[in-house]
C-alpha cells in the first residue's frame, strides 16, 4: 500500500513539474541592477534579460523605450525563454520608484 501512494505521488510531483517546465511566460520584478542599449539587455536584481526589438516598454501608461531604463529603476517584467534558455522581455514596465528614492 505504502509502495503504492508514493508511486501516485511521484507520478504527480513530475506531471506538476513538466506542466510548470511546459508554462509560457513568467514576471520579474526588482530593481535594474545593468542596463545594455547596444547589447539589447537589462539586468534585473542580477538576472540577466534579453530586450528585442519588439519588446512593448511602458512608463506610467505611456510608450518609453529601452534608453528610457535607468539603473535603480524599479521593473516589472514579463518573459519567455528562448530555445537557447536565455530569458527574453515581452513586456517591461517602468514603475517608476529608484532605489533609495521614494
């Protein structure tokens, strides 16, 4: 019997993982430790995040622009991984607070 519930629970835990792996999308939020206009990245609370081109970036309901992001600004970020596993924005949004400043 006891063989038998942890079969059901080890089955369960790696479905609930492979769900979880197969998840689209995931939010970050921190502060912008590094920002890289020409290598297209921002660096949030030390996680490294790829910006294409077609990344929507928002300040206060109002387009900005990846130059518009300023180390200390306070983000949250939508991603993806990429099939290379390297983190890509979707969407960022300036919320406008710096570190230190309120």
């Amino acid at each position: 019997m006891n063989r038998t519930k942890l079969g059901v629970f080890v089955t369960t835990f790696l479905l609930i993982l492979g769900l979880s792996a197969c998840a689209t999308g995931d939010q970050v939020k921190g502060y912008v430790t590094g920002v890289s206009v020409a290598n297209r990245t921002v660096t949030v609370d030390g996680q490294l995040i790829h910006v294409p081109q077609n990344t929507r970036v928002t300040k206060g309901g109002t387009p900005a622009a990846l130059q518009d992001i300023m180390i200390g600004n306070r983000v949250s970020v939508r991603t993806d991984k990429a099939s290379d596993g390297s983190v890509q924005a979707k969407a960022i949004l300036l919320l406008g607070v710096e570190r230190g400043k309120k």
